[in-house]
C-alpha cells in the first residue's frame, strides 16, 4: 500500500466533500425560504404534471442508465477477479459511480413518494454528475473539447432545473409529504 496521492484526495474531496456542501446549501436556503414563506396553503397547481415532469423523467431514467451502463462495465471484464487488478482511480470511480446509482435510486424513490426533501435531493443529484465527470476529465489521457462542453452543458441544465425547483409554485404544492 502506498500513500494517498493527489487524486486520490481529490476524488475523496469531490464525492464526499462536494454533495456535503451542496446538501448543506440547498437545506440552509430551504430553511431560510420556509422562514420567509407565510403559513397555509398555497393556491397553483399541483401534483407531478407540466414543467415537473421533466424532473421526473430525469429522476427515473438516469438511475436506469447507470445501473446499464455499470452492467455493460462488468460484463466486459473477462472475469469478476479482474476488478481486483484495476488501477486504484478507476476503482474509486467505480465506487463513486455505484454510490451515485444508489444515490439516483433514492432520489427517485422520494421523488415519487413526494417527500418534502426531494426537490432539495434531486438539485444535489443534478450537480453530482457534472463532478464525477470533472473527475473522468482529470482522470482521463484523452481529454477532448467534447468533455469540457458536456461538463459546461450539464452545468447549466443543473443550474436551470435548480433554480426551477426553488422558485416553482407547483413543487411548493406538490412535494409536501
């Protein structure tokens, strides 16, 4: 066993570390926005339709993709003991990408169930892939300006959905279990 290198903190810090602090943002300006916010119910639409259904495609599909795409990672390697002989990195990514799996799934099961913290989890989970694709880009020999664009893409569709998710009388309405 050798010591930890630079990226391995990095990627400690960017997968732990990161959606730590997002989570902790997104629940203080939830706090703070209820505090301003008047008590009763609010007139607007309701329940998981319009604009929220976006949402709730992304919520479902994205888990789905990733528990795929794990699958076809496996299933390439010849045998399930070759895992054991990847470099260190890509078996962190594999962990991070698996904990993101697991993550989405919960995600999507409070989307569904209309959880009060949902909106608060699936900006989170918007913004966990745009970091585990920072870290392919880190990782990764062959960087293309391809990477750096889906990277920029991916942060601003986090960035409107996030901003949707805050400011949306229909997800006030809807996700209040």
């Amino acid at each position: 066993m050798g010591s930890f290198s630079f990226w391995h903190w990095f990627i400690l810090i960017v997968f732990v570390g990161g959606p730590l602090l997002a989570v902790w943002i997104t629940s203080r300006r939830a706090r703070r926005a209820e505090a301003q916010s008047q008590p009763g119910t609010i007139e607007g639409p309701k329940g998981i339709g319009g604009w929220l259904v976006l949402p709730a495609l992304n919520v479902t599909i994205v888990p789905i993709a990733t528990a795929v795409g794990l699958a076809a990672g496996v299933a390439q390697l010849d045998d399930l003991h070759d895992l054991l002989d990847l470099p260190a990195l890509n078996k962190s990514l594999g962990i991070a990408i698996l904990l993101f799996l697991f993550f989405g799934i919960f995600v999507a099961y409070a989307f569904w169930t209309k959880k009060a913290s949902a909106p608060r989890l699936f900006c989170t989970f918007l913004f966990i892939l745009p970091m585990i694709e920072l870290t392919m880009i880190f990782i990764g020999d062959d960087t293309s300006g391809e990477d750096f664009r889906d990277l920029a893409t991916s942060l601003i569709y986090a960035a409107i959905w996030t901003s949707y998710m805050r400011r949306s009388r229909r997800v006030r309405n809807t996700f209040i279990n």
